[in-house]
C-alpha cells in the first residue's frame, strides 16, 4: 500500500498555542463554499433537513463576490493566514465556483495553503482538473459505505460506488501537488470491509484512515441519531475533559452567506460573532463578542456556555489542550487585549445545577 495510515489532521509538530496566544492573524479560517449538502447523513446535522429548516439556516452557494471580499480582508492581517479551509456544514463541490474560488485565494498572496473536505459525489475528471490547476493543496475525501446499499443506509442516496472509486483513482493519477487523503468512519462497515478499504483505496492516496465516530457538533446527539455506541476518540485517541477551547485562539469560520462564527461546528448559528458582509474579517477577529467568548474559556466558565457547555469536540477531537497553562493565558490575555467586558459571549447562559454553583 503506498498511502499511509494517519489521520488527516497533522497531530504531530504543531505550535505549541501557549507560546503565541493571543495571536493577531489567525493560524486557520474555515470560509463555507456552501452551506447544503446533497447527502442526507443520519450523523451529521446537515443531514436532517428539517433540523436546518429550524434553524433558519441559510441554505446555498456562497456568492463569489462575498468570498473575494472575504479574502481581500485577510491581507489586512499581518501575515499570511496558515491555512484557509474551504468546507465547514455543507458539500463544497455543490458550489460551481470553487475553482475560482482557490485560484483567487492563491493568487491573493493572503493564505499559504488550501484544503478542503467532499463527499466525493462531484469529483470527475470535470470538475477536478480546475480545482487541481487552481492550486488546491490537499483534498480530505469522506467514504461513506463500502456499497451502494451501505450508501443509501447511511447518506439516503442512490450512490455510484465503483464511479466514485474510479474517480478517486483518476484524482490521484492527476494530483500535481494536491495531497490527496481518504477517510471512513469504522462504524459504517463491517470488520472484514475494513481491509476491503484498504485494498480499495490504499494505493490511491497519500494518506488513509478509519476515523471514529464522535460527538464533535454541540447540541446534536449522535449516538440517538445513529444507535451507534461511541467508544473513543475520533482518532482513536483517549477521550479526556477539557475546559478551554483552543480553536477560538486560533481560528474562525465564516458561513455561506457571510455570518461568521467563532467555531466551524456552530450548525445552528448560535455562535455568531459578526458578519463580513457589514465588517472586515480583522474586525471580527477582534471583536468584543469573540474576546469575550474566549475570556469565558479562559476563567474555566466553559460549561456555563450553552453551546460550548456541551460540545463533545473538546472530549473527543481535540489535538491541542492549553488547560494547563490557562492561568498564565488569562493573564496575558487581560494585558494584551483590550475590549468591552460587558458584552456577553455568544451562545447564552446554562443554567448550573445548583450543586455546582
């Protein structure tokens, strides 16, 4: 097999976050191509349609002037954003400009790398080759069934398997640079496909991996949506308690239609910090509402959040925790940023048991 078995996530050489917090240029922007999804997902929010609908989510393509303006701010930053994310609630390819959407990035001389995460439904030669002329760096694929029954069990879609396998082959014979990475959740095939996916996928990638399950959005109970029992971390690490967020400190995520979240998890919008369409993405980044959400974390208030009270990312996905060193942050933190302490973190108050009070 020539790809190798890791995660998609880079967990090994990372900056250590308590050396640089607070940091003026974010290290990470995720920026929504589109905010709807052709798969209908039992574990993903996006998936449950009528939960959406709820929400009053907008549900679309990201307009390609929108994301230019959003790009142009970014060189009101410092440096060069590390890496700009191009995916967060929906199907990126669903957007018909995402070829454009890189190059414009690329060339804005405003962000170093580009990635960005698909279902794989829209990856033909077609639609793939401008992508990868366009200067994407890596491609994360999402393999949802080893079958088209399992397909259509999971995502509810009538899915061409051995197309999309086909494609993945030709992706990787045309790569250029692009890293190109593939992924599954063990939970979705059985003991004996797992080598299947191996064999399948193995010499057609640079990177595989069979990721878990895991309760990574706030406010949406995997394990009743599926039946499936999480058993450990999303990449097959220990799961353990965590107070403080690191993704807030170095990080934000912009939606298809230009609200702008402080978390790229935020599927019900209740962790809105602005809007790019009225503000710049500088202004947002040091926005009292963001400031304030991070000095919550930072006091240990984390569960008083009602959205970040009970997100399981912290538990089961994190590849950074600052706890230990949260002290020394709130400190330097108070000395360095300036901002109104009045104004509410996003994603309102949890009522404590009275015990914990």
């Amino acid at each position: 097999m020539k790809a190798e078995i890791k995660p998609r996530i880079n967990l090994e050489g990372r900056t250590r976050l308590e050396t640089v917090i607070p940091l003026e240029t974010p290290f990470v922007v995720f920026v929504d191509p589109a905010s709807a999804c052709n798969f209908q997902c039992s574990f993903c929010p996006t998936g449950h349609r009528d939960m959406i609908r709820d929400t009053g989510r907008y549900q679309g393509a990201m307009k390609f002037d929108l994301f230019t303006k959003i790009v142009d701010d970014l060189g009101e930053f410092g440096q060069p954003i590390k890496v700009l994310r191009l995916y967060k609630d929906g199907e990126p390819f669903l957007n018909k400009r995402l070829a454009d959407m890189i190059r414009y990035a690329k060339e804005s001389g405003h962000v170093d790398y580009i990635d960005t995460t698909t279902n794989g439904t829209f990856i033909t030669p077609e639609r793939l080759g401008p992508v990868i002329e366009a200067g994407l760096d890596k491609i994360n694929i999402s393999v949802d069934g080893m079958t088209r029954d399992q397909y259509r069990r999971f995502t509810k879609t009538d899915f061409d398997f051995d197309g999309f396998v086909a494609n993945v082959r030709w992706l990787y014979a045309n790569k250029g640079d692009c890293e190109v990475v593939v992924k599954i959740p063990g939970e979705l095939i059985t003991d004996a496909q797992r080598q299947e996916f191996y064999d399948t996928f193995g010499d057609h990638c640079d990177r595989i991996f069979i990721e878990n399950f895991a309760p990574c959005w706030p406010e949406f109970d995997i394990e009743a949506h599926t039946g499936v029992k999480i058993q450990g971390g999303i990449y097959q690490q220990e799961v353990g308690d965590t107070d403080t967020c690191p993704y807030i400190f170095y990080g934000y995520s912009v939606n298809a239609d230009g609200l702008v979240s402080s978390c790229f998890l935020d599927w019900e919008r209740k962790l809105v910090i602005g809007d790019v369409r009225r503000q710049s993405m500088k202004e947002i980044w040091t926005s009292d509402k963001m400031n304030a959400l991070r000095l919550q974390h930072l006091q240990g208030r984390r569960c008083e959040n009602g959205v970040c009270g009970g997100c399981g990312q912290l538990t089961h996905c994190l590849p950074d925790n600052i706890d230990p060193y949260r002290e020394t942050l709130l400190q330097r933190f108070g000395e360095s940023v300036a901002f109104d302490r009045s104004v509410p973190a996003p994603g309102g108050v949890r009522r404590l048991p009275e015990a914990a009070e």
